[in-house]
C-alpha cells in the first residue's frame, strides 16, 4: 500500500483558499466542489484528491502547512482512507468540480 | 486545432474523439480560464510519466493554463523530461531533434503565419537547459537574432536530470552532481543577458512558486510574441532527484533559490510595452499622465 493525500473537507470547507489546486504538479488531481460542505453550512466549497492520480509527493501538505496555515491535507494510507474521489467518477459542471465517492482498492459500491 | 475552422455540425458533435469534446465542453477552448480556476475545469494537461513532486511539472501544467489561446498553441520541444510531460497535453506537440527546437519552431511560426492569416497562431518552445543553453544554443540565439516571433520557455532544472546528474551551462558554479564530482568549474551561463542582446521583446526570470506571476508573465510572453518579436522566460524548476530534495520541500527549496539567486525579473521593449496596453488593456505599461511625469 502507499501514502496518498488526503483532504479534510471541513477545515477546507471554512477557508477555501484554493492553494493546493494551483501547487500539485499533477493535472486535475486536487480538484475543486463548489458545492461540498453546503449541508454543513458552508459557503464556498473545498478542494479534494482523485487518489487513482496522486503520486504521493506532499507538496500541497507543505503548501496547506506552510503557505496557508490550515494543516487540512494528511498523507493516508490509500486502504485506509475510506471512500473517496476517482478520476473516472468525476464530472465537470458549470465552473465546478463533483466526484461521486468509491473505494479506491475494491473499486465502487 | 483552431475552433473557428473545426466546428461540430449539430447532431455530430459526439463522434468528434472524447478528448476533443472534454475540451471544449469541459475544458479551457473557446473560454477564458486562470490559474485561480483549476480544479474547476478539465485541463489540457493529462496524466504523466514525471517523477512525483518535479517542480518542472507543476511550471508546464500553469504555463498550460495560462496560454491565452490554447486552442491555437502549438508546443514544441526536444529531448529531456519536460517532453514526457508536454507531449501528454491535448494540444499539438513538436518533438525537435536534440537542439532543434528553436530551428524547429522558427520553420513552424512562418508557416503558420502563412497559411492562417487571420488569426494568431501561437508557437511556443519548452525546453530544458540542457537543449537550450548548451546543445541547441546556436539554433536559440540565431532564432532570436533573426527576431523570429515565437516564445521560448527554458526549464532550467540546472543539471541534465534525464541522464543521471551531468553538469549543463546553466549549472552553478563550484555544484557537485552525481557525474560532475569535482564541481563545476565555470560560471552559469547569463542567458537572460544574451537574450536582451540578441533582441528578445520581452524577457522574465520565474520561480513556480508563485502560479499567478507564472499565468502573467506567460500570458504577456505569448501575446509579445504574436506581433513584436521573440520572448524569453526562463523558469527555476529544481530537479527533486539529481539536487536531493525531498518531495515536500520542493516549494520551500523554490521560495529560498527565489529570494537567493532567481529573483523575479522582466524585461520589455517599449514597444512592447505599448502594444500590450494598447491592444489587451496592460494597465502597467500605460503611459504615465503629463502630470506624474513632471513631479519625477
């Protein structure tokens, strides 16, 4: 197994700062739901990781860290991460991201 | 390829391949998109076989973004890493043979502006130091000599990381690598003040650490390009393997090269700099009122 990022929705959610989208070297990895969050009262969405895409580099940990101050991204272990973003369960709407959620080892459902 | 010469006759629309249609469906064709933006929209950019945390990456994936008509943008590039990233974009790549890019590029700007009058047709060469300064650096100076308008992008990694750690021109001077165990015994070469000579429009130096400065000097390097003459970036983009970074340290190593020896810099013409706030609304290079000019 190895390590993949992985993003807390609700600290995300309270800040929204975008950082990590601009900072990982993969294309449409960290991706952006405009919508994620809403049901707990937040306004302007969160950032999450297509894992099947992440290599495992850190690079947004360090930026959420140390640029942003917000210490929401954590290295996993992709079993352990629970259901979360694939590439292919990924749709692109009007100026936003929405992935619906699978388990990255046994594949959805 | 252009959108206003290939358009989907209604009801055809999805027998066009699926990378064509994600891009202009989902993608940054036919509309403007920022660096602010990604994770929004699908980029031009696809999966790559680069190492994780390569800093180069994440520049071609901004420069990416930030070209302003990606839909007519042809890149073209040569032997080194950053090709195995450029050519997985969806946008046309030119693989020059080692060195040739320049020569490569110069060929297909004057063909382009021939056979599409009408409208721009971008051209822009990424390579890495190693194609650009040493091995290709007869063909990149003449190219800029003879004022050739297209833009070229120099990935300066500082070393040839493709081949296991050998010195290049743009090396520091007194580095040890991997096959240079003695260090380096000249100085990095001054390619920034070659380019000013040789007539580049428009000249920057950038760290991708800061992805809005990387979308707006791009930007202006490109739309230089298109009418006054040939422009030059050259972008720090440490080579996580040959100089032992760690992965998550690569932007802390960015921000402390930056602030040491890779300041950001740019240079423009004058005419330039009036054609870019006259014709796309650069609001810095605008003519200072009569008013502010006495008081200096």
């Amino acid at each position: 197994m190895y390590l993949v990022a992985n993003i807390d929705t609700e600290i995300c959610a309270a800040t929204s700062c975008k950082l990590c989208t601009q900072y990982c070297p993969e294309a449409n990895t960290i991706l952006y739901d405009n919508e994620a969050g809403q049901d707990k009262g937040f306004k302007y969405g969160a950032a999450y990781v297509a894992v099947d895409r992440c290599k495992g580099c850190a690079q947004c940990v360090w930026v959420c860290d140390n640029m942003a101050k917000h210490n929401a991204i954590k290295m996993e272990m992709i079993d352990q991460i629970g259901d979360t973003a694939l590439t292919e369960n990924v749709t692109y709407g009007e100026k936003t991201s929405h992935a619906l959620l699978a388990n990255p080892v046994r594949g959805q459902g | 390829m252009s959108l206003e010469y290939v358009k989907f006759t209604p009801g055809f629309g999805k027998f066009m391949p699926k990378e064509y249609r994600d891009m202009v469906e989902h993608g940054p064709f036919g509309k403007k998109v920022s660096v602010s933006q990604v994770g929004t929209f699908k980029e031009i950019l696809e999966e790559h076989p680069m190492c994780a945390g390569c800093a180069m990456t994440l520049f071609i994936r901004l420069a990416i973004v930030a070209f302003p008509n990606p839909e007519d943008t042809i890149t073209v590039g040569t032997a080194g890493c950053g090709r195995l990233a450029i050519s997985q974009a969806a946008i046309p790549f030119v693989y020059g043979n080692y060195g040739d890019q320049n020569g490569v590029a110069s060929g297909l700007t004057r063909g382009l502006r021939l056979r599409f009058g009408d409208r721009p047709k971008d051209v822009v060469v990424m390579a890495g130091d190693g194609g650009m300064a040493d091995i290709g650096f007869a063909q990149t100076l003449h190219s800029w000599f003879r004022k050739e308008k297209f833009t070229t992008i120099m990935l300066d990694n500082e070393v040839y990381g493709n081949t296991g750690g050998q010195e290049s021109g743009m090396t520091n001077r007194n580095q040890v690598l991997k096959m240079a165990p003695l260090g380096k015994k000249f100085e990095k070469m001054d390619m920034l003040g070659m380019a000013k000579v040789a007539g580049c429009a428009y000249v920057a130096t950038v760290v991708p650490n800061n992805p809005r400065r990387v979308e707006s000097v791009i930007k202006k390097a490109v739309l230089v390009a298109r009418e006054i003459g040939p422009s030059y970036i050259q972008a720090y983009t440490s080579c996580n393997i040959e100089y032992a970074i760690p992965t998550d340290k690569v932007m802390e190593d960015a921000k402390t090269v930056e602030t040491d020896r890779y300041k950001f810099s740019e240079y423009i013409t004058d005419e330039a700099k009036e054609y870019l706030s006259q014709l796309y609304g650069y609001k810095e290079y605008l003519p200072k009122p009569a008013a502010a000019v006495e008081k200096q």
